[in-house]
C-alpha cells in the first residue's frame, strides 16, 4: 500500500497558493503610462524587446571592467548605487510591458521554469556545481 502524504498546507485550508510573481500593479501602472502618453503604437513586442535590451545594456554597463568583489559593492556604492536601482527598474519594466503585451502570464511561466530548471539541476548532481547542463 502507497504511503499517504497528507496534501499541502494551502489546500487543507482552502486558499490559493501565494503567486510567485504578481505584477498586476505595476503592469496597470505601465499601461496608463504608454495611454496617457499615446504610446501604445510604439509598444510593439520587438520595440520593446529592443528596449529591454538596452536597458540590460545599461545595466550591464555598471559592471563592466569591475573585479567580482567590487561588482558585489555597486548597489552600495555612492557613485552607483542610483544608477543600479534606476536600470534594474528599467529593465523590470520592460520585462512586465513585454510580457503584457504577448499576453504571458508571468507568475505561470516562472512556475514552469522553475519546475523545469528543478527536473534540468537535480539537487544531488548539482549542489555546488556551476557548471550548465547540456542535456535538454
Ligand atoms: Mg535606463
């Protein structure tokens, strides 16, 4: 006879699974941006992956040339640290207006993700290991 597990905490309750990823707000917030402003036309799925792009750009810029210690100080740095809040919410932005605008709903893809990337780096062959899987 199978062992019986006793089901997870939020059914036994009744409630739904805390989302992983809720965005809703600040996609609401992008969309009234881009209306108001009469920039929806421009908000096209390469427009704006081209947009995210330069933005990682940007982001990846502060770094640039930096040792792996000082990389882990920039978001303290006086000199960086405005400049990384600033690009890392430029790049979220056009992530979420991106993901809007194909209709992807991110809390569902990150959860598929995750249980793949889980399957794909098994925690006993991966543990401490940053080597990439090329299996598939
Ligand atoms: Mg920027």
């Amino acid at each position: 006879m199978a062992p019986q597990h006793d089901p997870p905490k939020t059914l036994r309750a009744g409630l739904q699974p805390r989302p992983l990823v809720d965005v809703s707000g600040l996609q609401e917030a992008i969309a009234r941006f881009a209306r108001e402003r009469d920039w929806e036309p421009f908000h096209s799925p390469k427009n704006l992956a081209m947009a995210l792009t330069g933005e990682v750009g940007e982001l990846v810029e502060l770094f640039q040339w930096l040792t792996e210690d000082a990389s882990r100080g920039v978001a303290r740095d006086p000199g960086t640290a405005r400049r990384v809040r600033d690009e890392i919410a430029d790049v979220l932005v056009y992530l979420v207006r991106l993901a809007a605008v194909l209709e992807v709903d991110l809390d569902e893809a990150v959860r598929s993700k995750l249980a793949t990337n889980a399957r794909k780096y098994p925690i006993e062959k991966s543990r401490g290991n940053a080597n990439k899987s090329t299996g598939p």
